[in-house]
C-alpha cells in the first residue's frame, strides 16, 4: 500500500472534488465543428465521417446554437424513415439542445449527460454562440489522467 493512503488529498474511494468542482475547460474542450441550419441530411452525414466525430453543432444566421446532429440522430430519426440525402437536416436534428458554458463544473456536465442520456454537449459563451463541445470520452478522458496523474505522485512521494 501507499505510505500516504490516509492523506484526504488522494482520495480515491469516491471521486472527490478536485476534479468534479474542476471546470469543463479543464477537459480542454475542442472547437465546435458547426453547420448552418440550413445543411441537408448528406452534408450532416458527411460532416460526421470525414471529421470523426459524434456530433455537429447547427447554428443560425447568427451563429447561434439551434440544434444538435449526432450519431444517435442518425441511428433513430435517419436510418429508421429511410430519408433522402436531400432531406433539410433540421428535420432530423434535435432541436434546441442543452448547452453549457466554459465555466460549467464538469459535475453538473456529467449529471446532465447521465440524467439526459447526452453524449454530447455543446459550450456556448453568453451570446449562445458555441466555443466548445465536449462528450463523455472527454470526461472518461480527463479523469484517468486525473487518476493515473496522482496515482504516480503518491506513488512517487512513498519511496524512500
């Protein structure tokens, strides 16, 4: 055993508050790709593959968040009415998703996720134009080089 396995500063029997009052820009989010609410279907598919990625943000004129299309979409709303490529994307996207800001504790990210069923959440600055997007890879992510990180350091600090 670790010669600090009493110190509260590594307390690993619950994930303690280090990293869930953290905030998400501590998971150094990516820039959210984006696309206008006016794509198609084809152009949301293809967003999708050639960026591998899970999710695309749909944005207004303004560049405002009005939608959300994501893998999950694609799977209940496309593959299962059989829609042409020409199909406006807002059609199958979900409208109005939650949102988040930079500064969201990645505890209330995760309850939203879980509570939700998200896997994607975008983060929109006071004008909700988006900033950022983060999934739960990023938080799993985070936290295992949370973990392994102070793992190492008490591991490190019991030598003699």
């Amino acid at each position: 055993m670790f010669a600090n396995q009493n110190n509260p500063e590594f307390n690993f029997g619950a994930i303690d508050n280090r990293f869930l009052a953290g905030s998400v820009g501590l998971l150094n989010p990516r820039e959210p790709l984006t696309l206008p609410e006016t794509a198609v279907l084809g152009q949301g598919l293809s967003f999708l593959r050639e960026h591998k990625v899970g999710a695309v943000v749909i944005t207004d004129a303004h560049g405002k968040v009005v939608g959300i299309f994501t893998e999950r979409d694609v799977i209940l709303r496309v593959a299962l009415q059989g829609l042409h490529i020409e199909s406006a994307l807002k059609s199958v996207m979900t409208i109005k998703p939650k949102t988040i800001r930079m500064t969201t504790t990645i505890a209330y990210a995760l309850q939203l996720m879980s509570e939700q069923g998200f896997r994607h959440l975008p983060i929109v600055d006071d004008d909700n134009i988006p900033v950022g997007i983060i999934s739960v890879k990023n938080i799993i992510d985070y936290l295992v080089r949370t973990v392994t990180g102070a793992i190492s350091e008490l591991a490190g600090s019991s030598e003699p």
